[in-house]
C-alpha cells in the first residue's frame, strides 16, 4: 500500500505535462541530432532508445550497439548519486562513437512523447533506475521515482507508440532476496526481498507483465548479477576497494553467522553487453498499436551472470595481487542495511534463447578494470594540475 501511495504521488497529475521540465533540449538542430543519431546504417534496421546511456551498463551497451551499426539515441539526467565527472567522461566516449545523448529525464513526457514523434524506435533499451541497496535507506523516493515511477512513464510512452517497441529493462538478482535455494532460476520465488531496490525492481517485473497483458508491449526484464569492469560505478565494492587500498585506508569486508563470507556472481561488463544484446535480437515485435492489443505479445525474464560465485575475500586477494599492495582489513558482522549473503545465477534459459555464455573470469576482469582505474585516475590527476 505504502509503495501503491508513493507512486501515484510520484506520477505527474496531467501526463501531458512535465513532471521535470528541462531546457536541455528541443529546436530544429536538437530535432536533427537525434534523427541523425537514431538512423541505423544500411545493414541495420534497428533504432533503439537507450535510457541511463551515461550509467556504466548503459554506456558500454550504446557503444556496442552503434559500433555494429544500429541507430542509437541516449537519455540520461546526469545525477549526482556518484560523481558526475565520471558520466561526463562516458558521454564523450558516448559522443566519440557517434551517439547523440539527451541530458533529461524518463519522468519526463514531453521529452519522451517528443522523441517518438522524431523517431520509431524498434526497441527501447531501458538501463536508466536508481542504484544501490544502502543508498535505499537514506533516500527512499528516489527508488520510487526513478524505478517505479520512471518504468511506468516509459511503458505508458511505449504503449502509445505506433508502431509499439520491443523493451528490454533492467531488472535485478536482487529479486531473489532471501531465496536460499540456489543457483538462482528464474522461475524461483522472487516474492521476499531484502531491500527496497530489490521491492522496486520486484514491483517492475510485476508491472512489466501488466503492460504485456494489457496493451501488447514485447517486454523483457534482464536480472544483473552484480556487473563490474572498466568505467565501472564508483559504490560497487570492487571500485571503492581499489581507491582504498591504494590509499592505505582500511577497508570493511563483511561475513555472516559463523565467519561465513559473502559471496557474488561477479560478471564482466563484456558478458553482460553480449547478453543485453542477445536479449534485443530475440525479442519479438509488440502486437499492440496506438495503446490497443491485438494479440497476445513475448515476456520474459533472463539471469545474466557468470554462474561462479566469488568470496568477497577472494576478490580482495586478486586486488592485492594486481595492486602490489596489501590491504588493511576490517572484518565485520553483515549488517541489516539490505545486503545478502549471496548470490549464484542459473543462466540455462538465457543460453538457450541467445546463446548466453560467459567467458570472463574474475581475475582476468579485474586485471583490466585495475589497468583502466590506473589510466584514468592518473589522467584526471594530471588534468586537474595542469
């Protein structure tokens, strides 16, 4: 009921009007930058909106897309959950690759409604949410904006669309909870979830098979298992482990009942972007038009993970190793703040429908996130000097 309430006060009170207005964008040229943006070369007939296209997924699966010659356009706002020099760098790379982004918002329906009028999307890549279990507990509504609220403004837009795109979203392992059987299979019980992020991400898939019932929309939900690689996000512990060790501070490695470690699916950003795509090429056309169904319409939820959980103190090991340098440990009880003990993805279904495998090992991916954070942390300080 609460989540039902926040919602509905999340959501703009007339939909033809902006729940953030922007001047971001809008006029002639901008109208230009994204048809142009949005065209696929001549071997392509694809022309896909990518939501949260400056996040870390986001950027790697925009690149990935116009570089085999899709048409592409991105959507981000640009917000200060982490820092925002980082987003900056990964929208020039984004610019260098010829993807034109939008800094606005998916709460947004002029923005929104205005790039279909520009462009028929085929499929809408929706990456774009509010990240993070812990963050939850400090800043709840931004997970009920951006996750629910957010989801819901871009499967309204889609659903009005003629013709309907297909939608691939982010969903999350996080789904799972306290599930205790594992690996984790998709149609595992998903209804105990140990955070907020993990209830809003469970509220998607839920509204995701409404919009399918109802108005036909192709919808495809892809649950993460915790991502990580170059240009990673800076709150993924891998990332703010390399800063602190680097730094000699003391980092807080957390176990459970009886010393037992926590331990993640860790999977290569390089996998995940096979498997987003994998997703996009499978998915099947919507059957609706204008917001009416014509017929029943694909829904599906993939694992995309490496399927060999990691100890957290193993991944410490690796970066010490990497570093040359050891770090200083501190061993704490796992703390009630949303986190699991953790996490192990059955990927059979996704195998089976796209031919999903991973291929990256944990210390293979984390050597060239380690050779990246070097290069460009070391850049950024250079820059800052000068």
């Amino acid at each position: 009921a609460t989540i039902l309430y926040l919602i509905f006060h999340s959501l703009p009170s007339n939909p033809s009007s902006s729940l953030h207005s922007t001047t971001k964008w809008g006029g002639l040229e901008w109208e230009r930058r994204v048809q142009l943006s949005a065209r696929p070369r001549p071997h392509s007939k694809l022309s896909v909106l990518v939501t949260g296209a400056v996040g870390f997924v986001g950027s790697h699966v925009s690149v990935a897309l116009k570089h085999r010659g899709d048409g592409v356009v991105g959507l981000d706002n640009f917000n200060h959950y982490y820092d925002p020099s980082l987003k900056m760098a990964r929208k020039n790379l984004l610019d260098r690759a010829g993807v034109y982004v939008i800094e606005g918002d998916i709460n947004d329906f002029d923005l929104l409604y205005k790039l279909f009028d520009l462009v028929a999307f085929t499929h809408v890549m929706h990456l774009a949410a509010q990240a993070g279990v812990r963050y939850a507990m400090k800043n709840p509504s931004s997970y009920i904006h951006s996750n629910i609220a957010g989801l819901v403004n871009i499967f309204e837009v889609c659903k009005s669309a003629n013709p309907q795109p297909a939608i691939i979203w982010a969903s999350s392992s996080s789904v799972y909870g306290l599930n205790s059987k594992v690996p984790f299979a998709e149609l595992d019980r998903t209804d105990q979830p140990a955070s907020l992020y993990a209830a809003t991400k469970k509220s998607g898939e839920e509204i995701a098979h409404t919009y399918n019932h109802i108005y036909g929309l192709s919808i495809t939900g892809l649950r993460f298992f915790t991502v990580y690689g170059p240009w990673g996000r800076p709150d993924m512990a891998y990332f703010f482990f390399t800063k602190d060790i680097l730094r000699g501070k003391p980092i807080s490695i957390f176990e459970g009942p009886d010393h037992k470690s926590v331990a993640r699916d860790f999977t290569f950003i390089d996998d995940i972007v096979k498997g987003c795509l994998g997703a996009l090429d499978t998915a099947k056309k919507s059957t609706g038009s204008g917001g009416k169904k014509k017929g029943p319409a694909q829904l599906r939820v993939f694992n995309l993970g490496n399927t060999s959980p990691v100890p957290v103190t193993k991944l410490v090991s690796i970066l010490e190793k990497l570093l040359k340098v050891k770090a200083k440990r501190n061993v704490l009880p796992l703390p009630r703040n949303g986190d699991v003990m953790f996490t192990h993805a059955n990927i059979s279904y996704a195998r089976r429908e796209f031919g999903y495998k991973p291929t990256t090992d944990l210390e293979t991916g984390l050597k060239k996130f380690v050779r990246w954070y070097l290069r460009y942390y070391s850049s950024a300080s250079k820059s800052k000097n000068s």
